[in-house]
C-alpha cells in the first residue's frame, strides 16, 4: 500500500511535465492557425506568375 | 502602421473628433456599460457606444474639451485597456489572447482529470474502506493540483469580478467567483481539518467547462472582426510611386496624395481610388462589393483602393489619399455599426443586470433553506445554483447574432450603416424602386426597331454610330458600341433637338426625329417612336431607344415577391417609360413623372396606411425619401458612401443581392428570438432544479457553458452563406479558381 506514498508524487511530476509541454507548444506557436494547415496540400509546389 | 490606424480609425475636425478603438477585458453587458458610463462623463463627449460583442468603442466627442489620451486614461482607470485599431497590433493582440486562453483551458483541463482520479479513489474507498492516512494524503494532492489550476486558469473570473465589484456592477463573473471561492476555501478547510467533503474536482471542472465555453465565444468573435479587419488589412504596405523624372520610388500607401501616379503590377492590390490612365485593366473588386469576377476597366474609369489588379501591369493616378478612399469609409462604417448596440440588445442587457442580482439572492436563500434541512447539502445546492443560471446567454442572444449577420452581409456586398436596420429590414413588406439607377444602369440601350431599301441592321447601327461619333448628348452613348473604324462620318453637324446629319461613305445621311429626316426626302416613317436613320432615298432604319434594365433585375423582382414583398415603381421618368419598366418586369404598380416631394409623398401614404416601406434608390437625388421610409437602401459608389444618408448601401449594385439580405434579415431575426427563448427556458427550468439539490456543481458548470456556447453557435450559423445552389457553387470551385483565389 504504500507504493501510493511514492507513485502519488510521481504522478504529479508526470502532470507537471505534461503541463510544461503545453504551454511550450502553445508558445510555440503551434496552435495559432488550426486552419491554414491544411491547406497547402492542396497547392502546387511553385506558382507561375 | 500605426500612422494609418490613426488615419483610419480616428477622424477629426476642430469641433469634432471622431474615434473607433478596442477595449480589452469586457466580458458581459455591466462591463460596457461602466466603460460607456467612464467615457461619457468626461466633458465634451457627445456620444459613446461600446458593444462587448465585437469589444469596440465608438466616441464623438469635442476635441477642445477632452482629448484622446484622456479618454483611453478614462477606460483604464474603469479597469479596461484601451488599444487603437490596427491591422498588425490587433493580431498580435488576438494571438496573445489566444493563447493565454489555450494555456489556461490546458491547465485546467488535465488538472480535472487528475483531481478527479484523486476524488474517485476517495468515493470508491469511502464504499469499501480506506486508510485515512491515505485518504488525507489523497485530499492534500487534490489541493496541490486545484490551487494552481484556480490561480491560473480562474483568474479571468476573479479579475472579472473584482472589476465589476469595484464599479459597483454586476456581470456574470461574480456569482461564477463567488461558486469558485467558496467551493475552494470550503475544501481548503476541510482538507487542512482532516475531515468533511472536499470539492477540488468541482473547481477544477467549473473552471475547464466555463473557460472552454468562452473560448468558442472567443473564436466566434475573433472571426466576425477579423473580416473588418481583413478589409482595413488588404492595403498593401508599400506602393511603387512614379516620380516626376521618371523613376519609381517605394512608398507606404499613407503617403500617397492626389495626382499622384502609381505603379501597380499584376496581382497587386491599388491602394487608393485611383483613375486608370491606361487603356483597359481588369481588376477585382470581391474585398468591396462581393463581386468575384474580374471588371473590365477602360481609361479615366476608377479604379478603386482596396480591387486587385488581376491583368496587365497598369498605371494609375491617385484621385484621393486613402483615409478618404472608399475602403477606409467602408471600414469606418463597419466599425461604427457593429460598435453600436441594437436597441433589442440594450434591452437585454439591462434584464441580464438584474438576473445576476436575482442569483446571488437566490442562492443565498437556497444555502439558508438547506442549511435547516439538511446543513451537508447547503453547498453544493448554493454552488449549483450560481453556477447553473447563465445571464450571459440573455446578454450575448442579439449582438452575436447582430455581428454575424452583418460580417455576413458586408461579404456579399451590403453594408449596414445603421444597427437597427436589419430588424426593419427584416419586417418591410413593400418595396418602391426607383427607376433610373436602380432597376436601370443609366446607359440607354439601343435596338433596330426596322430596316428598309437592302440596308442590314449591323450597317445602320454602323453609320449611325459615326454620325452620333462625336455627339454628347446621352442618347448617343448608346451607339458607342456600334463604332466601327471602316465607316467614318464627315461634315457632321448637329441640330438641337433635332438631330444629326454627316456624310457617311460618300453619302448624306440624318439620324434623329422622323420630320427632321423627312426633310431631305422619301417618304415619312409611319411610326414615330425613337431615332429614325436616313437618305434622300428615304427612310433606312429605325431605331427604339431604351433605358437598358440591369443585369438581373427582372430575378430580383421575382425574389423579392417570394419573400412577401410588394413591389412598386416610383420614377421621374415618364409615365409611359415607368410602365414599361413594369411591364418587363411584371411589376403592376408603376409610378412616373413623380417630383422628389411627390415621391416623398407617396412613400409617407404608404407608410401611413400601414406598410413597412423599403426605399431603394440611387442615394445621390432621393435623400429625404429615403429618409421617410422605414427602411431605406441605395445602390452606392464610391462617392455615395461618404454621406451614407441610407440604412444600408449595397456595393455591388444588384438587387438579387438586396433579396438575400431580405432573407439574412429575416433569419437573424429568427435565431435572436430561437436564442432569447432558449436561454429564458434553460434559466427558467435549471434554477429550480439546481436549488433542490438534483444538479452537482459540475454538472451545472456544464450546463452553463453549453447554454451560453448554443446562443452563440445558433448565431454564428448566420455567418455562413446560405446553402442555395449557386452560392454552393461559389464555395467548391474548380481547381483553378480556387488557385487564382489563393494565389492572385
């Protein structure tokens, strides 16, 4: 029973880690266009002006 | 950048200034009005208009009295921060907003999951038995992950709160802060006792469900602005000037004056209204009128700021500076109507003051009345409550629906100048069309009517075009087309009211009234209706000359009945050429030779008699008319916009489009009345249950959000074109268009 004692605490470095790794991404930019992504599959490598 | 914001979005004169900017941090209706009441104590302010909606603020105020500065100090020190409006602040400002908001929902988000693991081993172990020791060690981690969660990710609903607090209003953060401190400082208490019930998972929940909930009201807003903002963005940020020893120099579109010549390659965009000196240029104006296909413009035509240049590299030269340009006046009027709020929307927000009041008392009164029944159950039946009643649905119910109807309309080439008149709109049963620049362009339409002695129709409308060559009365417009460089007149000379005579091919020809041709011999022409072409051989051709009736008139008309709308013809014209309008388009009720004053009239008749009447003319000669119907509409260029003296001014010119908007109208007023309902049956349904104690507070943070989240998802439909046929088409394009639409 007394693995909860230790697993507990890991499980809130684990959250700790995941948070971090959110608010890199967020800074990050990663989510600032969810739209556009997409988008250029659907272009040609190069346009012909 | 910011030189042009100033340019764009503040305007002033010595006596009366003019400004549009954002105001950050207002969340509900108590917050627009403690910053309208700020601004609109200070002295000289004549108007002030602040709509969370679209988070604007619009002022008229006595520059020699208050200036700027002190305005936006004004806002500060209500708890607001004041931004100009501009293309690239304003982004970076929604990005940063953005992702606050994502960082926050974030946090709470995965804080939820874990306290709720932590809760749930806490009830499983209550059922089955559990070391207290490690039910405890449970609580204190369940307390360690909610502290950052609620001083994070919370923290909106307490500066919220305390802002509303310290301005003695009343907006929905506080019974929201309120249900957050209490649930919060009742577990911190317990936990830190060691005994009683602990609600770290409500907290953290209330806080992911209502920030979630606001950040789809943030992406729904972000969106109507930035297509205000996308038209105030289009400018380029440099334009190549042509400078007086010829060589070209790169300046920034502010600095451009009239007279100036400009340079502007394939694919970019003019940046003033600007007059084309090149012999043709095909531009396209989709940014201002809804337009998508390319215009053919020909030399001294305008070019408008803000149209690309889809052709050849052209030449122009600038007839206005752009903050007098028609964009800018399109921007200005888009910022000053979604800035203002509609009377139904003020309405509302004076209820959604009052309800949250209600709130706070009523959960109060449920805490006191559990308290005496059953103490265990008081809090949670108190937090419920307050978290379950949503105001905000009531407060966001009209402008959301308001904003999206017009950002709708503004991209098919309607602008509403008037926050109200999409309502009127909305109910108008009668429509009076002027003739002249409104069912018809203006341009009389020649057609060959019959030809005599051999004569084919393409050689008389030769030979008449170059008698009418060199001619500028209106009619001989008509016969541009028709100009042909193999057949020139000579010795042309005109008689007034006559007609014109000139020597075409080696021959004497008359085009003009039948007795005027007659004179140089042959028999006179039976009907003499139009222009009549001939030679001393006689009559050779004659011609009916019409006003020619607008690309899809007749379609709008139709459209316009299937909606309920009664149409009527109200034209100075003649009588007989009135009539003949309404008989092409089937229009019974057709009016001519009416004064502007007999118009008016006519109009007030109409409306006097109980009809709703939508005014549409050409917005230059029909001022006061359009002023005395309840709904007015002026087919306007670029010069008509500056006065706007119309409720709404269609860019693109056609009436189909008048039609749709009919129909916007009338949706918008649906889903305000589908909104107002549903959140006066989820209140009214939600509270009762939440006070007897069958609503969990987590429950109730769900609720809410959804409430508040349907009101402005059933509005944000609006935004969306309607599913009809040729709008689909429109939005699946064939490959190519759709590359011409990203790369043009």
């Amino acid at each position: 029973m007394n693995i909860v004692f230790l697993l507990i605490p890991l499980g809130l470095v684990l959250l700790g880690g995941a948070v971090w790794a959110l608010f890199w991404a967020v800074d990050s930019g990663q989510y600032d266009n969810m739209e556009d992504a997409s988008r250029p599959v659907l272009e040609p490598d190069e346009t012909p002006h | 950048m910011s030189d042009s914001a100033q340019h764009a979005f503040y305007s002033g004169a010595d006596d009366a200034a003019h400004a549009v900017f954002s105001v950050e941090g207002m969340r509900c209706a108590a917050c627009s009005r403690s910053v309208s009441r700020a601004i609109g104590d200070l002295p000289g302010v004549a108007r002030v208009s602040v709509n969370v909606a679209t988070q604007r603020a619009v002022v008229d105020w006595d520059p020699g009295k208050t200036t700027l500065p002190q305005i936006c100090a004004a806002v500060a020190a209500a708890g607001f921060k004041v931004a100009p409006l501009e293309g690239a602040a304003a982004s970076s400002r929604r990005r940063a907003e953005r992702r606050a908001a994502l960082k926050r929902i974030g946090l709470a988000g995965l804080g939820m999951m874990q306290t709720m693991m932590f809760v749930y081993c806490l009830y499983a172990g209550g059922s089955h038995g559990i070391d207290s020791g490690i039910a405890q060690y449970l609580k204190v981690a369940g307390m360690l992950i909610a502290t950052p969660v609620l001083w994070y990710s919370g923290a909106p609903f307490f500066r919220g709160a305390w802002s509303d607090l310290r301005r003695r209003a009343l907006g929905m953060d506080v019974p929201v802060a309120l249900a957050l401190a209490l649930a919060y400082g009742a577990s911190v208490i317990n936990t830190l006792r060691g005994t009683g019930e602990i609600y770290f998972d409500s907290v953290t929940m209330f806080i992911f469900f209502l920030l979630a909930g606001r950040f789809v009201e943030l992406a729904v807003r972000q969106r109507n602005l930035s297509a205000t903002e996308a038209l105030a963005r289009s400018l380029p940020a440099s334009v190549a000037r042509l400078e007086a020893d010829g060589s070209t120099r790169r300046v920034a579109p502010e600095q451009v004056r009239a007279g100036d010549r400009l340079w502007i390659p394939k694919g970019a965009v003019v940046p003033v209204d600007a007059g084309l000196i090149e012999a043709e240029a095909r531009v396209q104006e989709s940014l201002l009128t809804g337009e998508s296909s390319a215009i053919l413009k020909r030399a001294g035509a305008t070019v408008l700021g803000g149209s690309v240049n889809v052709g050849h590299a052209i030449k122009v030269e600038a007839l206005r500076p752009v903050e007098d340009s028609m964009l800018a006046h399109i921007v200005r009027l888009l910022e000053r109507t979604q800035a203002e709020r509609p009377t139904m929307a003020r309405g509302a927000d004076r209820i959604a003051a009052w309800f949250v009041l209600v709130t706070v008392a009523l959960a109060l009164g449920v805490a006191v009345l559990w308290w005496w029944i059953e103490p265990a159950r008081a809090l949670p039946a108190a937090l419920a409550v307050l978290v379950v009643t949503c105001p905000c649905a009531l407060s966001l119910a009209t402008p959301a629906a308001f904003a999206a109807a017009t950002t709708r309309l503004a991209k098919s080439g309607l602008l509403v100048t008037r926050p109200d008149a999409l309502e009127r709109l909305a109910r108008a049963d009668l429509v009076v069309l002027d003739k002249t620049g409104t069912l018809t362009s203006g341009a009389p339409v020649v057609q060959v009517t019959s030809t005599h002695s051999g004569l084919s129709r393409a050689d008389a409308l030769q030979i008449a075009a170059a008698l009418e060559f060199v001619s500028d009365h209106p009619i001989a417009t008509a016969f541009r087309p028709f100009v042909s460089p193999d057949r020139v007149a000579v010795a042309i000379r005109e008689f007034a009211g006559k007609g014109v005579e000139g020597t075409v091919d080696g021959r004497l020809w008359r085009l003009g009234r039948a007795d005027f041709v007659a004179q140089l011999g042959g028999d006179r022409p039976d009907d003499s209706a139009g222009g009549v072409l001939g030679s001393a051989a006689g009559v050779a051709a004659t011609f009916a000359i019409s006003d020619g009736l607008r690309d899809g008139a007749k379609n709008a008309v139709s459209q316009l009945r299937e909606l309920g709308l009664q149409v009527v013809i109200a034209s100075g014209d003649d009588p007989k050429v009135a009539r003949d309008v309404g008989r092409q388009l089937d229009v019974q009720e057709a009016y001519g030779h009416l004064k502007p004053e007999e118009k008016l009239a006519f109009v007030r008749r109409r409306e006097e008699a109980g009809a709703r009447v939508l005014m549409v003319g050409d917005g230059i000669n029909d001022g006061p008319v359009l002023a005395a119907a309840s709904v007015s509409c002026a087919l306007a260029d670029g010069s008509a916009i500056a006065q706007a003296a119309a409720d709404l001014l269609l860019l693109n010119e056609s009436l189909t489009t008048l039609a749709q908007s009919i129909r916007t109208a009338r949706q918008m007023r649906g889903v305000i009345r589908q909104n107002l309902t549903w959140s006066l049956l989820y209140n009214l349904a939600a509270v009762p249950l939440a006070a007897a104690g069958w609503i969990a507070p987590w429950v109730a943070a769900i609720g809410m959000s959804t409430s508040s989240l349907l009101v402005v998802l059933n509005a944000a439909r609006l935004a969306r074109p309607q599913a009809s046929v040729p709008a689909r088409r429109r939005r699946l394009p064939g490959p190519k268009s759709f590359l011409a639409e990203v790369h043009p």
